[in-house]
C-alpha cells in the first residue's frame, strides 16, 4: 500500500503542514487561538478543526485516508509541555494519521 508523508509544525496559533510526498505545503495563522499563556494546544477542539481544514485544503478533496498516512510533528512554540505533545499526538490521529511522532 502506498504511503503518505507529511511533515507539520506547531507554535502559538500556528501551523506548517507539508505533503512530503508531494511538496505542497500551507501554512496559516489560525482565527480562532488555541494556544493559551500557559499551553500551546490550550484549546483541542479548536486546534483540531484548524489542522482539519489545512489537511483537507492542502489534499483538494482527495481520499488521502487510504493511503495510511503518516506525520512528524514539531512544536516550536513556547510554552510546550508534555500535555501538549499528547494532544498533538492525538489531533493527528483522529485526523487518520496512521503514525504520529511529536518532537
């Protein structure tokens, strides 16, 4: 089965998303703050819909989900905590990630 690759980072209300498989990339400030004074990822449900709607922005509405995708994910953002890197690990994989690693 063919694989996807991805490449994401991740700071204060923002988002690099790269399709290495492909080289297109998106990155956007999001609207709508889901970092906080004290976390990065202060708002899941907010967070999860921004990278949402940039996976399927970058994807054009193809069925990506087939092809078991997987991302590295970077926070670069201060502050970071290890509750944020659960939460990125999460957001991801609801969004079909097959494998997330967050460093």
């Amino acid at each position: 089965m063919f694989t996807v690759r991805y490449s994401a980072s991740v700071s204060r209300n923002y988002v690099h998303l790269t399709n290495i498989t492909t080289g297109e990339t998106i990155m956007r400030t999001s609207l709508r703050s889901f970092s906080s004074e004290s976390r990065l990822i202060a708002d899941s449900k907010g967070a999860a819909a921004f990278v949402g709607e940039l996976i399927r922005e970058i994807e054009g509405g193809r069925r990506w989900l087939r092809f078991l995708p997987t991302v590295d994910v970077t926070l670069t953002g201060e502050p970071r905590t290890p509750e944020d890197r659960e939460e990125a690990r999460r957001i991801f994989a609801e969004q079909g990630f097959v494998r997330v690693r967050v460093t």
